[in-house]
C-alpha cells in the first residue's frame, strides 16, 4: 500500500519555472546587500522577516486546506484567533505561556477536526461554492462565539519571549522577532517532515492528490481530509499566538487583516504548493516592511491595497501564483 | 413558451404584493424592505456574472462603495437629483466593471475569486487615503436625505427595472454566449462567441447593478457614505446571498435577498441568546444549516421540485 501511495503522490516537487528562480535569486542578493550596506535596512528586513514568517504559516494553512477540500478557508483566521483565546483564557486558570501553548495546539486540533467532521464533509462533494459559504458561515459563528463569550474588549496576554533586544553590529534584533520567526519555521519545518517521512503524511499527501485512486490503494480519504484540517488549525493556531504579541493587545479583530495578508501570501506563491506559501508570506512581509519605510506614500491605510496590487500584478503576470503550474485540461 | 404564462403570472403577483406591503408597514419595516430591495438588485448582478457567465467574484461590495460614492459625492457638490445620481452610479460602475473585467481574462476560478477579493478589501481604503475629497473615516453625506416611503418605492421600482432589464439581456443572444462561456469556454470559442468581449461585458453590467445597490445602499444609511459601510462583511452577505439563492436561477435571488436582508434582523430578536452577538451566532449557524441542507440554495431545490411534478 505504501508503494502504490508513494506513486500516487509523485508530482509533489516540482520546482518553479526558471525566470521565477532567477528574480528570487536577485531579491535575496539585493536583500544582503541591502542589509550590509545600511543597518535601518537590515532591522526592517529581520521584523519583516517575522511577520511575513506569520502570514506564511497562515497561509500555508490555507494551502493545506486549498489542496484537500479546494476551497479557500474564509474561517482560518477567526479558527485562530479563537485559538490565542483559549490560550489566553488556559493563562487566566494558571498555566505558563508555554503549556498554555501545547494545550492550545492540541485543542486547536481536536476543533479543526470536529469542523471539518461537522459541517465541511457534508457539503464537500455537493457544490464547491456551499464549502466556501460554509467557511464564510464559520467566520461569523466563530466572531460571535467569541465575542458572546470573551466580549470585544481589549486583553492582555504576557508576552512569549520578554523585551529584550540583541545588538549585532550596530543592528538590534528584537528578541520576540527572532522567537517569532523560530517557533513559526520549526512548525512549519516539522509538519513538512511529517509529509515527507511519515506514513500518516504520505496518506493525506495521496488522498488529497487523487482521492479516488487513493483509496482504492487503502488510504482512509476522509479521515485523512479530516486530519489535513486538524493540522490546518494547529498551523493556524500558531500564527495566532505569534502575531498576537506583535500587535501587543489581544481582540477579536486580531486575525482579520493578517488573514487578508495571508490570502495574499497564498495566491502569490501558487495555492497549490506549501512552499511557495511560505516564501510568499516572507517575502510579503519583508517587502511591506521595505515599503512602510522607504515609500512614504504608501500611509498604513494604502499598506492593504498596495500589497493586493502587487498581488494583481504578479497573477497578471502569473495567473496561477508564483509556484504554481497551469492545469493542462484533456477537452 | 408554455412556461412563460405562470412566470408572467407569479411576477405579477410578487409585484402586486410588494406594491402593496408598504402601506401596512412602519417606518422601519419600510427601510428594512428597501434593504431587501438592495440586497436582491447586489445579488442579481452578482447572479449574472457568477451564476449565468461562471466567473467568481467576492468583491461586489467595492462596486456598491464606488456607487454609493458616486451618490452621496454628487449630491454634495451638484445637489442632482438622487434618481439621476443612479444612472450615474450605473453608468460608472458599468465602466469600472469593464476595467475590473479586463484583468479578470488572465484569472479564473479560485484566483479570480481573491482578486476581486482584494478589490473588495482595498476599495474601502482608498476614501480613507484621499480624505480631503471623500471624507475620509467620517465618510460623505448627501446633500438630501428621504423618507422611508420613497426609499421602499425608488428600491423596489429600480429593482423591478433591473430584474427586467437582466432578463432581457439573459434570455437573447447575450444571454446564451454567457451560459456558453459558463459550460465551457473551448466549445463556446468554437462556435464563435468571442470570449473576452462577452466576459467583460458580464462583469461590467454586474458591476453595475452592484452600483445602483450602492447607491440604495446609501441612501439607506441616511445618505451617509462610509468607508465602514463597504468593509468586507458586506461582499460576503451578497456572496452569501446567491448561494442562498443558488446560480442561475432568477427567482432564488429574492429568496437570497430576503435572507441576508432579514435574518440578521430577526435573529438579533431571538431571545434565546440575549447578547448583542448572539445575532451573529445564530446568522453563522443558519448560513451554515441552509448551506447544509440546500448545497445548490433555492435554485436547487426549485429543480428539484420540477422534476417531481414532471417525471420525465
């Protein structure tokens, strides 16, 4: 059954196109030169590195979900911002950040599962659409759980890393940045190993590929959707407590924009490939981070629609994101 | 042609109907049966892009903004009469559409989708920006405000205009390139529909049908023109609402719009929660119930219904 899954799950690593590679190249050059040229440049480069490294985890949990279910998960956001709740409230009842953080993993888990069990399969092969309104459904059951139960006031959650700053050559990297950035690239690191050399990764590489195929070789397709939605969440839930101490105050509108930014993320590295999730979350932190400081007619109300523009140019350019490949389609 | 005489019929009825409701209504049934009025104007020009040419769009909220803009910026400096100020929040969203629809040739599916998204995210920034001209956060007021009894009539009337007008432009050859494009674009090239012109041309006219429910929209909120009106929440009840209604099918959208116009209305009544976001958990848990139930929304289930009183 293994070989025959391995098989199924084959046209995983393809590369992107060449000139893709080559602009990504320049940018990573122009960043270094950048960075050892001018120390402003170089702090702006590392805290956009920690934001982008938040929108790349909730993006690729878009992605996790875009390649089970094909649809874009409207609720990820609130999913996770209910999930720094819980934590917040695990805090409130005496536990430390951390195990609060573990617990809040887990649970985040057991409630991606019960969604997906609940209200997602029953509509999975009916209408695409009906799966996209009942994440839209989601969304607004989700903000008014959460604000039924915690109310829409501002909360305080203490900080995961201190204040600390370091200082290298002139340049100060904030201790919370470099947390941020290490616990959001070690998740994402171990859920890629647990694709790659697990068993249980190889099932939901397989089901969400080619389901039917699939489960005529032995993968149990639902439960793996069910378990891609659970990992999903958990994904989530950690760009949740990492963003939550950048913005300093916990509120149920904390995930609203860094969703939109994740959106963002996705689309432009492909939403079918997990790592080009990743590098466009990075790169579209740096790059707002750049922007912010250089450009100044780019104000805090334009910083949304000047990313989505960059967006649109790319998918012009591009139309199926940066890593992605278009479908060749048997007429 | 046999069909044609009970859908003449049922119009009528539904016309006579809402012609009639408003004089045993109060003030603020009226206003809320404008809103159903909008709602069912925004969800039919979403209809025809979405469920008659097969293109996705989350952001007809942006469209709304630039129709309601269009208003209340007119009534301001001109004083034009607020009818004339919807031809012109048509007109302009009909243009805005095409420019919108240009870009959309290269997109399509999921990626179509969070692009207009994105239109539906940045739009509302954008008074924010420019805040000498449009007012910024605190938004543009009309030069006119009406009353409730106009406002019901004016909705209502500009909807019965436009659901005719969309039923004209369905049913003839327009109408049929859009099915084609929808089914599929290969056979629709093939039999010479030229794609880019008609899937423009749908984004446009439903852009515009977004404009003159912008404008409504406006009116509505005593002619004040907000960026906080147009935020997200609003593309995603019109989005909400076709589902609801279920693509391609005229008639669903009234039960579409009578759904996001009403429900969060009467939800907030409920008193089983008693909280002032009780009404988004109960609006969450139905939308998710009826798409449950009723994956292919009311159009959906008027198939089926056909098809057990005539079993072929």
């Amino acid at each position: 059954m293994v070989e025959l899954a391995r098989k199924l799950a084959l046209p995983e690593r393809r590369l992107p196109a060449s000139p893709v590679l080559v602009v990504l190249l320049g940018s990573c050059v122009f960043l270094v030169i950048g960075c050892l040229q001018s120390t402003i440049f170089a702090q702006q480069t590392v805290a956009g590195l920690a934001q982008g490294a938040v929108y790349g985890s909730l993006a690729l949990a878009l992605v996790l979900i875009y390649r089970a279910t094909e649809v874009i998960n409207f609720a990820q956001g609130e999913m996770a911002m209910a999930s720094v709740y819980i934590a917040y409230q695990l805090i409130q009842w005496g536990f430390s950040y951390w195990e609060a953080f573990a617990v809040t993993l887990a649970v985040a888990f057991v409630l991606g599962i019960a969604i997906q069990v609940a209200v997602i399969r029953p509509v999975q092969h009916k209408s695409v659409i009906a799966v996209v309104i009942v994440t839209v459904g989601l969304f607004i059951l989700i903000d008014g759980l959460v604000n039924w139960k915690w109310g829409g006031a501002i909360r305080f959650m203490p900080a995961p890393f201190g204040g600390r700053v370091y200082h290298a050559g002139g340049v100060a990297f904030a201790r919370q940045d470099l947390g941020t950035l290490v616990v959001t690239i070690a998740s994402v690191m171990l859920l890629w190993a647990l694709f790659q050399f697990t068993k249980l990764g190889l099932g939901m590489r397989a089901a969400a590929l080619r389901p039917a195929a699939a489960s005529l070789v032995g993968v149990r397709v639902n439960r793996m959707l069910a378990v891609g939605w659970g990992l999903a969440a958990v994904l989530g839930a950690v760009a949740g407590l990492m963003a939550e101490p950048s913005q300093f105050v916990l509120q149920p509108t904390l995930m609203q924009p860094i969703l939109l930014y994740a959106f963002a993320a996705a689309v432009l590295g492909g939403l079918e490939s997990p790592a080009g999730a990743v590098v466009g979350g990075l790169a579209l932190g740096i790059f707002l981070n750049l922007i912010g400081q250089y450009v100044h007619f780019v104000t805090s109300e334009l910083r949304l629609p000047f990313a989505f523009a960059v967006l649109l140019a790319v998918l012009l350019v591009k139309p199926t994101g940066l890593f992605g490949h278009g479908k060749v389609r048997k007429v | 042609m046999r069909a044609r005489v009970p859908a003449v019929a049922s119009a009528a009825a539904v016309a006579v109907v809402l012609a009639l409701l408003p004089f045993g209504m109060s003030g603020y049934h009226q206003a809320l049966g404008a809103k159903v009025a909008t709602f069912f104007i925004a969800i039919l020009g979403l209809d025809i892009l979405t469920g008659y040419t097969g293109q996705i769009s989350i952001g007809h909220g942006a469209f709304m903004a630039i129709g309601g803009y269009t208003t209340a910026v007119l009534s301001r400096d001109h004083h034009t009469n607020l009818v004339l100020t919807m031809l012109v929040a048509f007109a302009v969203c009909f243009v805005c559409g095409l420019l919108v629809g240009l870009p959309a040739l290269r997109l399509s599916g999921v990626y179509l989708a969070l692009a207009t998204f994105a239109l539906a995210v940045s739009v509302p920034q954008i008074p924010l920006k420019f805040s000498t001209y449009l007012g910024g956060s605190g938004g543009v007021q009309s030069s006119r405000t009406v009353s409730h009894l106009w406002l019901y009539g004016v909705s209502w009337a500009a909807a019965a205009i436009l659901f005719v007008l969309a039923w004209l432009i369905l049913r003839g050859r327009t109408g049929r390139a859009f099915r084609a494009i929808r089914d599929s674009e290969v056979a629709a090239v093939s039999s010479g529909v030229k794609l880019p012109v008609y899937k423009t041309l749908a984004f446009g006219i439903s852009a515009a049908f977004a404009g003159v429910a912008g404008s409504l929209y406006v009116l509505g909120t005593n002619g004040f023109a907000q960026p906080s009106e147009f935020g997200i929440i609003l593309s995603l009840q019109i989005l909400i609402g076709a589902a609801v209604a279920g693509l391609g099918s005229l008639w669903g959208v009234l039960v579409g719009a009578v759904f996001v116009g009403l429900l969060p209305e009467i939800s907030s009544s409920v008193p089983l929660i008693g909280s002032a976001h009780g009404q988004d958990v109960v609006f969450g848990l139905l939308v998710i119930l009826v798409m449950v139930v009723l994956p292919t929304g009311v159009a959906g289930l008027f198939q089926r219904l056909r098809r057990l009183r005539a079993p072929t």
